[in-house]
C-alpha cells in the first residue's frame, strides 16, 4: 500500500538536512511517556532487513501523492527494554507532529539514522540520537533558525537499531546541514562514515510544500507519521487508526520523545491560554 505510493517519488532529487534542538533552550528535548516492556502483538507484514529499515527514504523519500512531560522517572531509565510503542506514546506522537504546525513549524523533513550499520551498539542508540540533535540544532541555532522535532527508535532481528525523525527544517539551510551531517556521524561514532547510514528526504519530496501547498503537505506528512508509528502495539494501532504495522524491535532506554515546543506540556500551555481569553 504504502510502498506502492512511495515509488512515484523515485526520480526527485535528493537533499540533506535534519534537524534536533538544543538541551540548553526551551525547545530542547522532553522524555517520551511510559513505555511497554511486552513483545508487540503485532505481526510483520514485510520483509525486514537492514535495507528494509531506510527503504522508505531510498525509493523516493516520503511518498508524494495527491489527496481528497518532563525528564526523569524509573519508567525512563536508561537501561529500560522496550518492544513496542504504546497507545500513549503513539498519541503523544500524533498530537505532537500536528501541534508543530499550529506553532508555525510544520514537520517538513524525514531522516533516518541507521545507528548499528554506523558501528553503534543498541545500549548507546539514545545517547548517539541525542548527540546527533544537539549537533544539528546548533547549526540552525546559529542562523537564527526555530525548529520542532519527534523521533522514534526501531531494532529487531535483521533490520538492526535505527531512528527515524521527522523534524521542522528551514529550505535555506537544508544545503548547509547536508553538508555538515557526515562529519557529525563520524564526530558522534568516532569511525569513518559508512555508505547509507543516513537518508534525508523533503516530506512530500520536494522543499517548500509546506508552504506552496499546505494541503498537500499536510498529507504527505500523515503518511510519513504513519510510517514512523508502525511499530506501535496492535491496540494502539487500532485506536489511532493505522494500517500498518511491523515488529518494533528490542529497544534499550528512550523509545521516542519530542522537542519541548511539541511536547504534552507545551499544548496543555497553549490550551489553558486559549481558554483564558
């Protein structure tokens, strides 16, 4: 279904680009809510494979098609497992990826890290994403730009620990980032970079959809949550509605979060203001 859609984008460009947020501002990094320590109940409904985990940006980036808390807590140790993502995470996630766009900074950029092909052991996953983030949002920091993030993480037998993240990317600095990103990788790993450890792609495939056709855009950018969110439990899925579904994957520590901007406690802010006027 979803990949059929995607291979329309196959021949667009490709540009680099990410994006993550500084700790130290108030748009930096916010834990991701309770986690489910059981095996998903859902079953795969395609191959896996350590391609399979970026394919979705390889064949074209995310598919272009037209259409009618706070930190800390023994659920969010470091060491914790998890295999799947809950009802709760996958709600956080949704709300938030809509929320970014409310705030003027829609989610336009999909990137994927594929940490264990980088050399990166399942244990220090977070760590390197948190890295990877801090790195990212200081470069955009300093020009001036704003910007909203959420990831998730994936492993599993054969598709290897990865992390998916759609963030708010301006086009003008797409170019510099793209520029800057393998350099990062081999800051954040201490090893050469390999060969397809990272994909970015525009969400919709082409920058500045955003804001050339909301619509459109708005779109794409379900697909590409979607997308994101497939390792939820099947009770989750169910209640948000999403038709696809793979395993998970073992997972140690974080599982998701959002930037701070996007985050449970920044629209339960907006919210009370809006009822105050």
């Amino acid at each position: 279904m979803m990949v059929a859609a995607m291979s329309k984008g196959s021949e667009l460009p490709r540009h680099g680009g990410a994006l993550k947020l500084h700790r130290n501002a108030i748009f930096g990094e916010v834990s991701n809510l309770p986690g489910c320590d059981e095996k998903p109940e859902n079953p795969a409904r395609a191959q896996s494979g350590t391609p399979h985990a970026v394919s979705y940006l390889i064949i074209g980036g995310v598919p272009y098609f037209a259409c009618k808390p706070g930190r800390g807590g023994a659920r969010n140790r470091a060491d914790r497992e998890s295999h799947c993502l809950t009802a709760s995470q996958v709600s956080n996630l949704t709300a938030a990826a809509h929320h970014a766009g409310a705030i003027g900074l829609p989610l336009n950029r999909m990137i994927t890290i594929h940490w264990q092909a980088a050399g990166v052991p399942l244990e220090a996953m977070a760590k390197a994403t948190g890295r990877f983030i801090d790195l990212m949002a200081k470069c955009l920091a300093r020009r001036g730009a704003r910007t909203a993030w959420l990831w998730v993480h994936e492993g599993g037998h054969g598709k290897g620990g990865h992390c998916h993240i759609l963030a708010h990317v301006p086009a003008a600095l797409v170019d510099r980032m793209a520029r800057r990103q393998r350099d990062w990788l081999r800051r954040i790993t201490g090893q050469p970079y390999r060969r397809s450890v990272i994909h970015s792609k525009p969400i919709g495939g082409r920058l500045g959809l955003e804001k050339g056709n909301p619509d459109l855009h708005s779109c794409n950018l379900q697909a590409a949550l979607s997308y994101v969110l497939k390792g939820a439990t099947q009770a989750a899925a169910t209640l948000a509605n999403l038709n696809r579904l793979e395993p998970g994957g073992r997972i140690i520590g974080k599982r998701c979060a959002t930037s701070q901007n996007i985050g449970a406690k920044a629209r339960a802010n907006l919210q009370h203001e809006g009822s105050d006027r």
